[in-house]
C-alpha cells in the first residue's frame, strides 16, 4: 500500500534468494505502493530490523507508488492483499491485467491469499510477514524455474 512494510520486505527476500542462487541477471525487481503515503521514505524500521536478523537488507530501498509503465515493463505485478489487488486491477490496461496476481499465490499451503500489513502491530506481525514472503519467494521461484521461465 505504502511500499514500506510488505512490498520491500518481498523485494528483499528475493533479491536475496535470486542472490544466493547466482540468478540476478535473470531478473529486474522493484516494489511500489498502490498509494503515495510514503514515497521516497526508508521502509519501516521495523521491517529494516526483522529482515536484518534474517540477512536481508532493506535500507537502500525507497518507497514509490506504482506506474502506469509498471504493468508494460514487469512479467508480474504481485499484491499483498484484496485491496492493493483490487486497486492494481482498476489501473492496469486490459492487456496486461493477467500479469496481476497475488503473491501467495506461490505459497498455497499457507492457507491464505492475503499477507498482513503489520504497520500497527507489534514486532510479531513483521516476523509472520517475512515467514510468509519467504515461503511465496521460494514458491514463486520453483514456479518460474519448473515452467522453463529461468534456468
């Protein structure tokens, strides 16, 4: 929503598994917001220090809100919840709508489509968020590895 809690959360921990995994010239990442809350602002400290006891960096990360270009440029435009979902639906061109997903979708078992926006919850609500975006990361990934996208 706000591209400082969730969105660069989910770009971090890809970044980092692509990383791991020798894989970043295969892929151009960024995270945006549906809503110009924050643009330009560091995401949550908060966020920054559970993705840091993880290994994940975020602190060079700087919020934006999504652009019309976003949906012609990206192979996927993935939302955290119904609402940026809904939101990302509205504004993206007829032709690219299929492009729109969620991003749990890559972690079915979870039993849920939605990752909770933790900004007014305590430490554990950023800890829940990054369990989740791990396992859709992993779960996006296989997806894209085991339909031939990446080698």
């Amino acid at each position: 929503m706000g591209n400082i809690c969730r969105s660069p959360t989910a770009e971090g921990v890809f970044a980092k598994l692509i990383k791991e995994q020798d894989l970043e010239h295969c892929f151009a990442i960024d995270s945006a917001g549906t809503h110009a809350y924050h643009i330009g602002e560091a995401p949550d400290l908060r966020s920054q220090k559970a993705a840091g006891d993880r290994g994940v960096e975020l602190s060079h990360l700087r919020a934006r809100k999504v652009i019309m270009g976003d949906f012609e440029d990206f192979d996927y435009v993935l939302a955290m919840d119904d609402e940026n979902y809904a939101t990302l639906i509205n504004a993206c061109p007829a032709q690219y709508k299929d492009k729109v997903r969620y991003f749990l979708e890559y972690a079915p078992h979870l039993g849920t489509r939605e990752v909770p926006d933790p900004y007014y919850g305590g430490q554990y609500g950023f800890e829940r968020v990054l369990d989740m975006v791990e396992e859709a990361a992993l779960g996006f990934l296989s997806t894209l590895q085991e339909s031939g996208h990446i080698k």
